[in-house]
C-alpha cells in the first residue's frame, strides 16, 4: 500500500516536506481488529504538533492521520461489528484500557493506557488502516467521505468542548480562532442554541468573513474588545496569547475552554503575564480539553446529521499531504483540509 509516512521530528518553518510517500506491506487484522481501505483522511493541527514534537509520536516512521474515512476490507477472526464493505469511521481515540476507573466512568479520553490513532499507532494517511472494530464508527449515510472526515476530530472534539462550556440558550460565546473546529462549532450552536450570541475572535479578515457567513453575531481581531463580556470562549488557536486575552473577555464566574493538545512554546512568557486580578479573579475558570471519548463520535454524529451539519472541505490527494500541512501551518484556512485517498 502507499503510505505518506513521518521519519523524524522537524520544524515546519524550515521542512516543507516532512512525509515521504513509500511502499508498506499492508496490515493484518487480528483479533477484534479490522483493516479499512481508506478513502479519506482529514488533515488535522495535531499533525503539526507531532511532527514538530510538541505530542511526538511513539515511534518511526509513523503514518499519521486520525479523521479516517473508509470501508471494511477484512476483518481478525473475533470481529463481528461491521460487515464487509460497511463504512466507518476512525478518530483519535485508538483505543483504551477498559478497565481503569477512567474508562468504567465514561471517562476514557484520561485512560492512562490511552492510545491516538495516527500518533501511538498507524493512522489514516495511507491506503489502509486496522484498528480495534469498538473504536471505529458507522458514518451517516447523508455525508460523502470527505465531508464525514473532519467530523471525526474537528467536530467531535469541538462537541466536546462545547458541552464542557455549560452554554445555555441567550448566552453569549466567544471562538478564539476560525478553522476546522470552529466552523463546525458555530453551526452546532446556531442549531442547539438559536439565541445565543457568538462572537469571533480572529487574526485574518478571510477567516473573519468566513464567521460571519455562518451567522457570527460580531466579528474582531485576537486583541479586540468584544461589545459585551461573555459567558464562555472556546480556543482553539495554537498560541498563548489569545488565552490572556480571552480571559479579559469573560464575564464573572465565565469559563475559557481550551481545544488544543498542545500550545507552541514561542510565546510562553505571555501565560507568566497572567494578571490574577484582571484575568482570573471573581471565579473565572480555565479548563483544557483532552482527547474525546468514543461516546463523544457517537454523539455528535447524530447531531451532526439531524442538523444536518455540513462541513466545508479543501480536498487534497495523498502525495500533496505536505503541501495541505503546510497551508495548515501557514493558517490558510477555510473550513477543513481532507485527503481524499482511495474513491
């Protein structure tokens, strides 16, 4: 099978090309296991941070990609889920202990034993992929593959987050950055909370027209003042700076959510500028997101498809996967990137 793969940790500012399409055997389902033929992957920030070492991955080379689109091509002598044929689904949840007390309460995206599809096992940039059959899922039949892709981790990690925010129909939401995640998040709400105000906060005027297409109630840069403090803001941007400045924005009691894995390291000393009377006093609350639980796909799927949400994709082949990184890397953005691999 052909395969864009990871050798080693790089800096994106100075590698262009850190994958290298190769040859690979293709893998063998065991157990519960089953072997997708991929069809589409999403092209997702994470990658940066592996390959630029902020969560490396645990070996090399790697192929990674953990929004996997595709159908079963064969399945390990104990898998029974999926038919042949069926498509399904694949996020960044690999896998999980089962056992921990994490995993028995719901809580298996804080396993110890958690495993990332694409970052601690062989992910979806290549022409196949296995993956136990319990972490991969049934995709709507109202979505083709690329659009499906970017619900996988975009749209289910951004779920997550919203869930997190205790949003209530009249509040009023910020969205620090507008990418893959964001103009997801934005149509759930309008969906869900019809009345709720959402203001979006955002380097580039393309990424600040994008927001008000989608029914943004007020658009600014990262450092502009919105008209009213906020109940809750999502961030999903890559720096530290917007979350001293969304802290400023948050009303008494408000909640900043953080939707990253990771924060580049360049602007550290703008988190030590915390000012606790100014940024965190009178009970505001910061809570990072970590990972998604199989329940979170589960979830936003069908919502996803009731709405029915609709992702905006740019679609790339596998061998132009260096090339959609680096229009990631370089935040040239409209909704989400997607390799379309085998149709």
């Amino acid at each position: 099978m052909k395969a864009m793969i990871l050798r080693n940790l790089c800096n994106l500012n100075e590698e262009k090309h850190p994958l290298t399409l190769i040859d690979l055997p293709e893998p063998e389902p065991g157990g519960t296991e089953i072997l997708v033929r991929v069809s589409a992957c999403g092209v997702c920030h994470t990658e940066l941070d592996e390959i630029e070492g902020r969560t490396p991955p645990v070996r090399f080379p790697i192929a990674l990609g953990h929004q996997v689109v595709g159908r079963v091509a064969e399945r390990g002598r104990s898998a029974k889920k999926f038919n042949i044929n069926e498509r399904v689904g694949i996020a960044w949840i690999y896998s999980a202990c089962g056992r921990c007390g994490f995993c028995l309460s719901g809580k298996e995206n804080l396993c110890p034993d958690f495993m990332a599809t694409g970052r601690d096992a062989d992910g979806g940039y290549a022409e196949y992929i296995k993956v136990p059959e319990d972490f991969a899922y049934k995709i709507p039949d109202i979505y083709h593959d690329a659009q499906a892709a970017p619900l996988l981790c975009a749209g289910a990690i951004g779920y997550r987050s919203l869930r997190l925010t205790n949003l209530k129909d009249g509040d009023a939401i910020g969205l620090t950055g507008f990418g893959a995640s964001a103009h997801l998040v934005i149509k759930v709400i309008r969906h869900i909370y019809p009345h709720a105000r959402v203001y979006v906060f955002a380097r580039n005027l393309e990424e600040r027209q994008f927001a008000s297409e989608l029914g943004a109630s007020w658009t600014g840069g990262i450092e502009d003042e919105p008209p009213e403090k906020l109940d809750s803001i999502i961030d999903t941007t890559p720096a530290w700076q917007p979350v001293v400045k969304a802290m400023e924005c948050l009303k008494n009691g408000g909640r900043l959510i953080i939707n990253a894995i990771r924060k580049e390291s360049g602007d550290m000393k703008q988190l030590l500028g915390l000012d606790y009377a100014r940024h965190l006093w009178m009970e505001k609350e910061i809570k990072s997101v970590a990972n998604i639980t199989r329940r979170d796909v589960i979830d936003f799927l069908d919502v996803a498809s009731k709405v029915p949400l609709m992702p905006e994709v740019q679609e790339f082949g596998l061998a132009d996967a260096n090339f959609a990184l680096t229009e990631l890397k370089q935040r040239r953005i409209r909704g989400a990137k997607v390799l379309v691999i085998n149709r």
